[in-house]
C-alpha cells in the first residue's frame, strides 16, 4: 500500500549484533504496530503506539524496543538479534472507524546467522 | 487450543470453482477481518465485517455473530486468486489464524 513502507526489505546479519527496521507512513494514523509472522503461526503482535512517545508491549516483546518520535515513524529495534529472531516482520497502520481495518506494509525478511 | 481457527490450512482447487474457507473464534470480537498475502508478498485488507454479508467482486464473506464463525467465499476461482487467506478478529487486540493456503490451477 502507498501509505506504509519498510524499510529495509530484506537484511541477513549476525547473532549479536542490534538491528532497526522502520515502518514509515504517510497517512497521520495514531495506532501503528510491528507484527512477527512464523511458519505455524499467526501474526504475532510485538509493539504498538498509540501516538508519537507512546509505545506498549506486545505478546512477544521480548528482546525488541520501539521508538516513535514522529508520528510518520515507528521503529522497531534488535538490540541484540538472536537466531530466534529470523522472522519475517510486518508494520501496520489502523485506519480510522469506519475504514476498511488495518494497512500493512510489504514487510522485512530478516535473517539472524 | 487458539482462539482463532482456519480451516482448511491447505486447499487446492480447479479455475472456476466455487471456494469456501472457513474460521472459527472462541472469544467476543468487535469486528473481524479476512486479508489475503499472496507469496513473497505484503497482506492485503479485503474485508472487515461485523455482521452480516459483505461482497466484493468475485469474495464475499460472511459472519455468524452467535456461532462466532465466518466464511469466505470465492466464486469463480482463478489462478490470480492463489495466495493465503488469513482470518483476524478485533478482540481486545487483533489475534490473527494461522492461515489458509489456497492454489487454484488453470
């Protein structure tokens, strides 16, 4: 969708090293999240703000941090990726009430050697 | 056991059959959402229900509020409609299933 981009689309890196995606929309929407999506799983929730400074965990938090410091940008942090952390990562925007729901981004295949 | 069901997981079909997936939720929703992700690709919003019927083209899905179950449907499939068709429901956050992978040949 033209209003949500992520950045980068694909990465391989390290076991040990720290890791920013960014989810970038053009859209003003207050909710924005960061899902997780494994083989076996649904979507799995990791971060979500509510505004620009307000961040809240998800189900699978652990090992990720998030930043908003602008409204448009929401990224989403490895501090120090694990091989656990091989995943493919999705941003999402909610659209207002009333819309058609939730706006995802193309997602981030990230691979953690 | 997860609060939300797809079945089938995998479903192969011939171009113009008529395509039932169907899911199933355990826990009061707000709204429920059908989206589609074809292979290597990004999710897609197709439908966001809380009662009734909505089509749209060829899709239509439906929900049954009091048996906590909805389909979607595809009618006339074609090979473009290949992808996996992924339930949602607004609960007190978007728990998503696990998904239905879809081929239809030519």
């Amino acid at each position: 969708d033209a209003g949500i981009t992520q950045s980068p689309r694909h990465k391989v890196t390290e076991t040990g090293t720290p890791v920013t995606l960014r989810c970038h929309q053009t859209e003003n929407h207050r909710y924005m999240y960061w899902y997780r999506q494994d083989p076996g799983h649904g979507l799995r929730l990791i971060h979500y703000s509510y505004g620009v400074k307000d961040t809240d965990k998800g189900e699978v938090s652990d090992g990720y941090s998030v930043s908003r410091s602008k409204t448009e940008d929401f990224l989403l942090t490895l501090e120090s990726a694990t091989s656990s952390q091989t995943s493919v990562y999705f941003c999402a925007i909610m659209q207002p009430p009333g819309a058609s729901g939730y706006t995802f981004g193309s997602g981030t295949r990230l691979t953690v050697v | 056991k997860n609060e939300v069901e797809q079945s089938p997981q995998n479903l192969t079909a011939q171009e113009g059959e008529f395509i039932t997936i169907n899911c199933s939720y355990s826990v009061g929703i707000s709204a429920l959402h059908w989206l589609q992700q074809h292979p290597g690709g990004g999710i897609v919003s197709l439908f966001m229900l809380s009662s009734g019927k909505k089509k749209h083209g060829r899709l239509i899905a439906t929900i049954n509020i009091q048996e906590k179950h909805s389909s979607l449907h595809i009618t006339a499939s074609h090979p473009r409609d290949s992808a996996v068709y992924i339930c949602a429901v607004n609960a007190d956050k978007l728990i998503f299933g696990t998904g239905t992978r879809l081929q239809v040949f030519p």
